[in-house]
C-alpha cells in the first residue's frame, strides 16, 4: 500500500474510523467490556492502525479483527482475577469465627442454591472445597483427578460459579470456548 | 458480622464494576459476594446494564489525533534523514544512530527495512547491514512516545528482515537465530496477525531453502489462514507465490505453475511490482523447463514492462537470462548464445560465482545441441577458475570438475548437463537462478 500523506492520512482514518464505529460498539457490547476500559482497547488498536497504516491492506477488517482479539485478551486476564476474588470471598465468609449460626445457615443455604445450577461435577467439586474445606489436593484425591490437573479443573468451576453471581464477561461472541 | 456484609444491603453500582474490573479491596470484594449469593435481580440487571461507549471512542480519538500530528511531522522528514544516514560510512551511521535522536524513529526504521527488502535481491551484503542498522534504530525506539507493544512489534519485524538477508545469504545458523528472536519478541508484542505472517512467510521460505518442505507449507497454510481473516488479497497472493516457488524447488514444477498462477492472479499490480517482477519471473522459468515454451514467451511479454519499471540491474540480467533459456529451447541458437553470453560476463563482473555455473550450463547446453565441443571445452575450462575463487561447496566444485573431465573427453551429454545443474541448484537452492522468490 501506497504510503500517504498527513492530509490524507488523516482524513482517511477519519472515514475509517468512523464507519467502523457501530461494528466496533458492537464487539465492544458483546463482550460487556465496561466503558471506563474500552478507552485503553480502542485506542491500543486504532494507535497500531496509525503506525502500521501503510502495511495494513484492509483497514476495516483488521481494526475490527484486533479489537475483538483485545477483548478477548481483556477478558481472558480480568476472568482469572474475577474467580479469585469470588473464590477468596466465599472462603473469608464462611471463615468468618463468630458469625451467628442464623447467618451461618443463610450462607450456606445460598450457597447451595447457586452451586445447585451447576453441573454435578463442579458442584461436588465447590462443596468439597467450601463445605468441607478440602485443599487441591484432598480435593484431586477424593474426585479422582490428577494432581497436574486439579488447577485447571477447579478454575473452570470457580468461572462457572462466578458466572452464575455476575454474568459480565463470560459471553463469547465468537465462539470461544466456555469456561466451566 | 460486619454491618456491611449484610447481604440484603445492594452494593453500588461503582462498587459492582469495579469488582468486575478486578478492582475491590477484599473486604468490599467479600460484602459483594455476599450480596450476589442472594440472587439479587436488581444487581444482576445492574451488572448487565447496556454500556455507553460515547466517550472512549472521543477520547480514543482525541489521542489518536495528537500521534497523528507528531507522526506526520516524523515521517516528512524521515526520507531526508534516510539519504542523510546512507551517506556516511558505515562506521559512521552506527554512531549518528546511537547518538542522534533525531535517527530514532519508527518511520526512519521502516524505511530502513524497507531499503533492505528492496536490495536483498541486488546485494544481499548491503541487505544485510540496512537490516542491521534497521535493528539498530529499533532497539532505541522510545517505547514511552511509540508503545511498548508497537515498539516490540517493529523490533521483530526487524529482525525478520536480518534473518531473511542472512537466508538469501544462506547463512542458515545465522538467520535461524534471528527468526528465533523475531518469534520471541513478536509474543511481546501487539499480537498483529500480519506481524506474525509476516515472520510465517519469511521463516517458510527460510525452511523450504533447507529443503524442509512440509514444515514450510504448514506455515503457508497458517499464512494463507491470516490472509484471508484479514480480507488480505496481497497477503493471501504472497503465501501462494511462495509456495510455487518452493514447489519449484522440490522439483513439482506443474504444482509450482498452478500456485504462482494464482499467486499472481490475487495481487494487486501497483503496489509491489517487485513482487509481481519476482512471480512472473519463476512461472516463466517454470513454463520454460516444463517445455510449455510458447505460453513462457507470451508471459514473457506481458511481464516486460514490469522488469524495466522495477529497473534493477539484476532483474534485467535475470530477463535476458530467460530470454535466453527460452530462445535456446526454441532452438534459436544464434540469439541464445548471444543473450546468454552477456548475461555470464555480467555475473562474472559482479562475482555471482553460482549463478555464473548455471548460466554456463545453460550456454554448454547450447554448444553441445550445436556440436560445438570445442567452445564447450573452453567454457568448461573457464568455469573452474571462477568457482575455485569463491566460497563453494567442494561437492559441488567436484560436480564441476566432473563436467570439465567430460567436455575434456568430448563426452558431455545433455542429461550429464542436467545432472549437474540440478545438483548445483539444490546444493544452493537459496541463492540461484531460482532464489527469487518474493520478499
């Protein structure tokens, strides 16, 4: 591709820019990226588009293609921190020592509720690690699973339990594969 | 129980979005779940409420344009700094670059690597030091003005364009090394899929040299892959061309038509006529060997203006090469000798000491269809000399030698002519006749 000059450059950007924005609103929206973040996606990827404008042919494409790949990465990073915020919520809460057994039962009880609509698999897995207090180990132990894979497997189920309170960012819009 | 974990209290919105974003303390991240255990309706709407990007998109914006000014300012000067830089001695231009900011920056860089692409066909050695210096200027990029993702994007690019100086200079170690740190760099990057086609294309063309066929063509494919998630018809044409190419050189001359075919078929003839040049080029050579001489001719014309619009030195000799093969297999052996023998002076002049065995081959070719042994023992005596004094492989010196022993006797046959010739281009796959292959 031709390189162009300022003038040109800029208007053509321009167009781009903004014919493009209602499909990048979308993407955007499908993957519930939260406003005060798609700043930092939007501008990481039309600031390559800036730099890169001579080597990219298909400007359109490419600027949409990247901006889904950053939400996606978006999410694959904010997800791990989302379960482990969950994760050590639920266990400070039923570590609290002096609660009322009443609010001990209400704990339990919603617990329950949310972990019931998950599959068999994920839910003996979380009772065992909050109902009894199992490490990765007991935990892997007990269900049968492989040490090596007891992490991946509990990450899946703490993404799914995680879904279940707060359905922000595990749509996948483009077919990427589900956690849980 | 902290009045605060009372789990029918609602969380405020602020509270709630910045749990999602990963960013509550732990207490206030513990009184949330609490809340949401309780399936709250309201909070689960509110998490999923539709988002306004009104905002990220001006301010976005706002930045893009600021860059954008600075970005137009760096690249009216870069072609003067370029010229400035090339200039000096080579010595010099590694100071004025560590020294002077003013050389530091992405457009000059590109233009550097661009300079490099461009003579990587003409003088692999002066390829070679602008990819060099191409890195230089990389590796002093203020990652704080261009990005440090950008900036590591460009770096390997740059080391990209080294390793494929280094292959057209079948410095294979050398060059796997510097792929090697394209690849590292690359996953410190932006993750662009055309910088990593990129260094797939390159790397592909790296292997198919080393005769690793299958491992080449999985990277075109994953090239080919990109192309089209992009909408890149040129990116797409490039991976098809260098598959014909490499085709070509694992003896599928029949695949290697149908590839270049379509290879050329999808780019666009403006913007890289080198590469257009470089297609056309080995289709005809191909259509050539493969006796298919009057399609080879008519391509031929077509391609013409394109040699002469690249304009380089080196495409010219390669066309009046061909012309040559084409009008040797057309048995018009008056003008072949004619074109051939031009071009070999100009190989030798220019130290080509490959290139200058195959042409003579092409030339023996065309004595012994004649008769003419006596011209092929004098050729075959000249040939020595010139290989002896470069850097050649013995085995390839001993195929020479062989062919010297033969026309010394009067018994060279074409197929011994083949046979050697077939050996020297596999033996340098690379840098022959057949080397050009887009970059």
């Amino acid at each position: 591709m031709a390189t162009l000059d300022h003038p040109e450059l800029r208007e053509s950007l321009n167009i781009l820019l903004k014919s493009s924005r209602p499909r990048l609103e979308r993407v955007l929206r499908n993957f519930e990226i939260p406003p005060e973040d798609a700043e930092d996606i939007l501008q990481d990827a039309q600031l390559t588009l800036l730099y890169k404008w001579d080597k990219i042919r298909s400007p359109e494409s490419w600027l949409i293609g990247t901006v889904k790949k950053k939400c996606i990465m978006y999410w694959r990073k904010r997800r791990g921190s989302l379960c482990e915020a969950v994760d050590t919520a639920i266990l400070d809460l039923l570590a609290v020592p002096q609660a009322p057994d009443q609010e001990k039962a209400e704990l339990t009880c919603d617990l329950n509720r949310v972990l019931s609509r998950l599959s068999t698999r994920c839910r003996s897995l979380l009772k065992l690690r909050y109902g009894l207090g199992y490490g990765p180990t007991e935990v892997a132990e007990q269900m049968g699973y492989r040490i090596s894979s007891i992490r991946k497997v509990t990450n899946r189920c703490l993404a799914a339990l995680t879904r279940q309170l707060l359905a922000v960012g595990f749509q996948q819009p483009d077919g990427e594969p589900q956690d849980g | 129980m902290d009045k605060l974990d009372e789990p029918d209290r609602h969380p405020t919105p602020g509270h709630l979005s910045a749990f999602g974003r990963g960013r509550l303390s732990r207490r206030r991240s513990r009184e949330v779940v609490r809340h949401l255990l309780t399936d709250c309706a309201t909070c689960r709407q509110a998490a999923e409420r539709i988002p306004c990007y009104g905002e990220a998109f001006h301010r976005s914006w706002l930045e893009v344009e600021r860059r954008q000014e600075s970005l137009a300012l760096e690249r009216a000067a870069a072609p003067e700094l370029l010229r400035e830089l090339l200039a000096q001695t080579g010595e010099r231009q590694w100071e004025m670059v560590a020294q002077e900011p003013r050389f530091q920056t992405w457009t000059l860089c590109e233009l550097l690597l661009d300079a490099s692409r461009d003579w990587g066909f003409q003088s692999p050695a002066r390829a070679l030091e602008l990819s060099q210096l191409g890195i230089d200027v990389a590796m002093r990029l203020d990652p704080a003005v261009y990005g440090e993702t950008r900036v590591n994007d460009l770096f390997a690019r740059a080391w990209v364009t080294l390793g494929n100086a280094q292959r057209i200079r079948s410095d294979f170690a050398a060059a796997e090394k510097s792929f090697g740190q394209a690849e590292r760099l690359l996953k410190q990057g932006t993750g662009d899929p055309l910088e990593k086609a990129h260094l797939l294309l390159h790397r592909a063309s790296f292997l198919g040299n080393q005769q690793r066929f299958s491992e080449a063509f999985r990277l075109l494919d994953r090239v080919a892959s990109i192309a089209r998630r992009c909408d890149d018809a040129q990116l797409h044409g490039k991976a098809l061309i260098t598959r014909g190419f490499l085709l070509g050189i694992a003896h599928d001359p029949e695949a290697a038509i149908r590839y270049l075919a379509a290879g050329i078929r999808k780019l666009d003839t403006v913007s890289d006529p080198r590469l257009l040049v470089a297609a056309h080029h080995n289709l005809t050579l191909y259509l050539t060997e493969s006796g298919r001489y009057r399609e080879a001719l008519g391509l031929l014309e077509n391609a013409r203006p394109l040699y002469h619009q690249v304009g380089d030195q080196m495409s010219l000799i390669r066309l009046r090469w061909l012309e040559g093969k084409i009008a040797a297999a057309l048995g018009q052996f008056l003008e072949a000798e004619e074109l051939l023998k031009g071009v070999r002076q100009e190989l030798i002049e220019r130290e080509l000491g490959f290139d200058t065995a195959l042409l003579s081959l092409d030339l023996a070719d065309v004595y012994i269809r004649q008769g003419r042994s006596a011209e092929m023992r004098r050729l075959a005596e000249e040939m020595i000399p010139i290989f002896r004094s470069r850097d050649i492989h013995r085995e390839s010196l001993a195929a020479l030698l062989t062919f010297q022993k033969a026309a010394e006797m009067e018994s060279v046959t074409l197929g011994l002519i083949r046979e050697v010739s077939g050996y020297l281009k596999e033996s340098r796959a690379a840098s022959s006749l057949r080397s050009r292959e887009p970059r």
